[in-house]
C-alpha cells in the first residue's frame, strides 16, 4: 500500500503542501475568479478526506473511491454528503454549480475518465474544473515529483484536451499554473 494511503500521512503531505505552495489557497482565488463562491453548490469527486469542502457551505458532495478518507471526512464534515462512488449518493436531486475534479484526472485511465463523464452528464452541472499535472515539467524536481506521484496517468496538455474533446465536453478555458515545482492546468470545461 502507499505510504499517502495512510490518512496521518495523507494530512500532513497535504499540510506541506499548503503552507508552502498554498496549494488549497490558490485554487480557491482561482475558483472565485471563475464565479465559485462559498455558497457555491459544488460536486467534489475525488475528495480525498474533503480539506477543500472548509471553503464551502453551499450543498457539498464528496465523493472518493478510498474509504479510509470519506469515512474520516463524514465524521468531520457533519453537514457535507459523502460517498465511495457516484453512484452512491442520489444526486439528481441536486443543482451544482461545479464538479471539481482537484488532482484527480491523472489517477483515471481514459475509460474511468469517460465512465465518469457518462455518469455526470445527465446532472445539473454548471461548469465543471480540471486541476492536474501535466507532462512538460520544467524542471527535474518537477518530473521527479511526477515520477513518484500516485497517479499513473499524467497527460500532456494535449492529451489532456484530446481526452476531454473525446468525451464531447467543451473548454472554455486553460490556465497554467506553477505550484513550486510542479507544472500544473486548470482547465474549465462545459458539457
Ligand atoms: C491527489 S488526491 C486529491 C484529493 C483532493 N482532491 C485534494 O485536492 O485534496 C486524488 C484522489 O482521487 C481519488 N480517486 C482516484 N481514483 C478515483 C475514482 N475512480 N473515483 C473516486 N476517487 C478517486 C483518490 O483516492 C485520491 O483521494
């Protein structure tokens, strides 16, 4: 099992990243910048233990395949929703500004990817975002961090809009983005 599989190590791993990188501070001002606001209604896919949902108090879904995380997110996170699957939770019952897909595209093949987007797709969802590491990293550290990440899948900027071109959704916008010495995207995508 990987050590961040651990939810201590998950957190602390998590902590560092934050308080060096501002990796949860920057995104929030760059979903602000793009009409996300607290009482944003927001589907959380790929949660981990949900440190993102603390921006939120708006309907909150979150949804990630480890159990460990969601079942330590539900206990904290009395008033957010959780679930181990999408199919899980009635969501059509919901209208949600976003779907955040935060770190999460580069730990799904393409056909987890378009399994997931066939799910989503009949749901009231506004726009969804895309944050995750690309391929043309600058530097060593980068391709090293790259390397060692989770995450088998890490796409080229190219692959990335082939994907998501393949899967009939249409992007409205693409931000690169430098978290230390990490080259990542934001890219804001429309069913
Ligand atoms: C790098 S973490 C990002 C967590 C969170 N979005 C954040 O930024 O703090 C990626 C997460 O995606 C989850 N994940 C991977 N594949 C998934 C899938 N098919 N369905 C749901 N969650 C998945 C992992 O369990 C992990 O918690």
């Amino acid at each position: 099992m990987h050590i961040l599989n651990v939810h201590i190590f998950w957190k602390f791993f998590r902590y560092l990243l934050e308080k060096f990188l501002k990796i949860y501070t920057r995104r929030w001002t760059l979903l602000n910048d793009n009409g996300i606001s607290a009482t944003s209604n927001v589907l959380d896919l790929g949660c981990g233990d949900a440190r993102f949902s603390e921006y939120f108090n708006g309907v909150y879904v979150g949804i990630d395949n480890h159990k460990p995380y969601i079942d330590k997110a539900s206990r904290k996170y009395l008033s957010k929703i959780f679930g181990t699957t999408i199919d899980s939770i009635d969501l059509k019952k919901y209208s949600f500004d976003c779907l955040l897909l935060l770190d999460v595209v580069h730990h799904l093949t393409d056909a987890e990817f378009s399994d997931i987007i066939l799910k989503i797709k009949h749901l009231n969802i506004k726009k969804i975002f895309i944050f995750d590491p690309i391929k043309e990293q600058r530097g060593v550290i980068g391709r090293l961090l790259c390397f060692l990440d989770r995450g088998k899948f890490i796409r080229s900027l190219t692959e990335l809009k082939q994907l998501i071109k393949n899967n009939d959704l249409l992007i409205t916008k693409i931000e690169n983005l430098k978290f230390g010495p990490t080259d990542c995207v934001m890219i804001v995508v429309k069913k």
